[in-house]
C-alpha cells in the first residue's frame, strides 16, 4: 500500500512537471510569435496644406532625422526576411531594413497628378544587410523574403511609432502633447539613453 501511495506522488509529480514544461514552451511559443519592437518614430508639423515636416527617429533613435513629405498621409517602406516558424521558436528573429519614406494622398486622382517626394533610408540607417546573410543559411531557416509597409493619416498632433513583428510593419500611436496624472500633475518620462557621459 505505502509502495502505491510513493508510486502515484512520483506520477503526480511528473504530471505536474510536465504541465509546467508544456505551460512554460506554449507561452515562450506565443512570445516569440507575437513580439513587436519599435523601429521607427515620427512626428509631423505642418508647413502648409499637404505639406509637412516629419522628423523620423530609427536605430538607437538618438539623431532626428527630417524629411519634406507631401500629401495626406506617410508611408514607411520595409524589406523582411522572415524565418520560418521553427526557426523562429529557436530564437532567430525576423529581420528587416527600413527603406523609404514617403508622402501620398488619400485620393487616388491626387496620388496621380499631384507632385510626389520620396526618401530613402538605406544611407541613413541600414540595421541588416540582406546580402551578407549566406545563402545555405536562408535555405534551411528562411521562410520568406517581401516588403512591408505601414502607412498613417498624418496629424500634427499625434507621434506615430512603427513596429516590427515577425511578419511585418505595423503602426500605433499616440497624443503628442505631455500625459497627465489623475490629479493633473505632468508625467514626463526621462530617458538618458541618448545622453553623452
């Protein structure tokens, strides 16, 4: 009887562990499937109508870039290079390159007549060459290689912050000006990643 009961808590035991491991490998699983890192920050001011200013944060996001962009709306250009999901799962990160930035019209008559502008990112930062990842190792690990891209309605009033998944570009945003506690006072967030020493 003592022997079953000693038996049965090393089974408990086991299936306990075995719970853990399988709970502990899902949500690893659904962390690198679904991890998003910021890429990108933009934020706008208005010279005239369908004119802008952007100012375009990326790489260690220290140095603002600026851009002339006209039209309604930005768009960020991306190529990917996604790995397969295995592979991904092992640790390999999707990678990517930021390659244009570029004004357009919501109107498709306007995208048509209307002067267009466009920039590419390739000399101002450039976090993956495509071409110095070996071709036996894209075979056996790589699922894909495409473009991305994000693009936005352009307000003034909001920063835009572009993020990379393992599939591709996306964007959220949000108000430019400072937030505020519930009893008013400013929540400034300090950020000495940029300072020298």
């Amino acid at each position: 009887m003592l022997r079953l009961i000693r038996y049965g808590s090393v089974g408990v035991l086991l299936s306990l562990a075995g719970m853990s491991g399988t709970t502990f490998f899902a949500l690893q699983s659904y962390h690198r499937l679904s991890a998003e890192t910021l890429v990108a920050e933009l934020s706008f001011e208005q010279l005239a109508p369908q004119r802008f200013q952007a100012e375009l944060l990326m790489g260690d996001f220290c140095v603002p870039h600026s851009f002339l962009l006209l039209g309604d709306q930005w768009r960020l250009d991306a190529q990917f290079l996604k790995w397969k999901p295995w592979a991904n799962l092992l640790g390999f990160d999707s990678r990517y390159r930021l390659e244009r930035l570029e004004g357009r019209y919501s109107s498709t008559f306007e995208q048509n007549q209307r002067r267009k502008l466009a920039h590419g990112l390739a000399d101002v930062v450039d976090p993956m060459a495509m071409e110095e990842i070996s071709a036996p190792l894209l075979g056996l690990f790589a699922d894909v290689q495409y473009g991305s891209s994000t693009y936005q309605r352009i307000d003034p009033d909001f920063v835009y912050q572009v993020f990379k998944t393992p599939s591709g570009l996306i964007t959220r945003y949000k108000p430019k000006e400072m937030e505020r506690a519930s009893d008013g006072s400013l929540v400034i967030e300090i950020n000495h990643a940029c300072a020298r020493p």
